[in-house]
C-alpha cells in the first residue's frame, strides 16, 4: 500500500438554508436533484440566523484537482 492509498479522504460538505413558503415542494425537488439532501428543519427558537421554519440541505463536494476549491457531485440516479 502506498502513502496515498492510506492516506484518509476528508469528504467536504455545502449547506443551504432554506425559507419555507408556498413553493417549497417545487423548490426542493429542484434542488434534490441538484445534489442536495435534507438534514435539518428549524424553527425560530433553535437557530436565530435562519428563518422561521427553514430547512437545512447539504450537499456532498468534490475536491478539485488542487485540492483547494470543491465542486459539487454530479449524480447520476435516485
């Protein structure tokens, strides 16, 4: 096994938070199938930053070549 076989990979993570609303089915099929997963959901009581009854999604990143900057990950299926 090389050093580079062995070495860990640290997955890399976005987050969104997003406000409900009238279109919120709409908006999160949209973004389901950009990548992006449900985690959370909140209320004005348990995080002041977000919105009331906002929902937190995350998506996976892809590391770039230099290992700087992510891209999302692309996905092929549901």
């Amino acid at each position: 096994m090389t050093a580079i076989e062995g070495a860990a990979v640290r997955k890399r993570y976005e987050y969104k938070v997003l406000d409900t609303g009238k279109q919120i089915e709409e908006q999160l099929n949209a973004l389901g199938a950009q990548g992006w997963e449900v985690v959370g959901v909140t209320t004005k009581t348990q995080l002041f930053i977000a919105p009331p009854q906002a929902i937190i999604l995350m998506r996976e990143l892809q590391p770039a070549g230099d290992g700087r900057a992510a891209t999302p990950l692309a996905r092929t299926g549901t």
